[in-house]
C-alpha cells in the first residue's frame, strides 16, 4: 500500500491510501469516504511532482519469490579412513 500527499506544502493538501487487493491484484484509491479502483498507471505516478500525488509512506508485504526444493539428505561414506595420533612439532622460536 501507499500513503500520499496531494498538495503544494505540509500545511496545505490531502493524504490519501492506495491499496492493491490481495484477492483481485486490483489497486484502490481510498479518499476519506470514496473508494475507487484505479490502475497501474495512476499508482506508478506517485512519485510526486506538481499537484499529483506524492508517496509519503509505502507498505510491503514479504512473500516468497522463489521456493527451492528440500535437498536430499548428504551421502555419508561407509568406511571412514583410520587417524593416527601424531605428535605435533612445537617450535620455540
């Protein structure tokens, strides 16, 4: 969603609410008591400028771009080769 301002200064103009539906993918302008859909388009010019809307606040929802499979589970081998203990070398240096 976004929140925007309509007008020339802080002190001066209208916020509104652009919401895009989850059930129809449609956006809608929300204006105190009116409520209509809009398009893209309208949405898209809400960077500002002149006497249009400026976005003032945006609201994301996450959701998941792309699901991977469950990898199998990692193949362990069956003879594990034998270790020896050793002696480090230790150096006085």
């Amino acid at each position: 969603g976004i929140i925007t301002h309509k007008g020339r200064s802080s002190q001066d103009g209208h916020y509104v609410a652009w919401i895009r539906s989850t059930e129809d993918g449609k956006w809608r302008l929300f204006d105190d008591e009116h409520v209509t859909v809009v398009d893209e388009e309208a949405v898209l010019k809400t960077s500002g400028g002149g006497d249009w809307h400026c976005a003032y606040v945006l609201l994301y929802e996450a959701r998941v771009i792309k699901k991977y499979p469950e990898l199998p589970p990692a193949q362990v081998p069956s003879e594990t080769p034998a270790t020896v203990d050793e002696p480090m070398e230790v150096s006085n240096q």
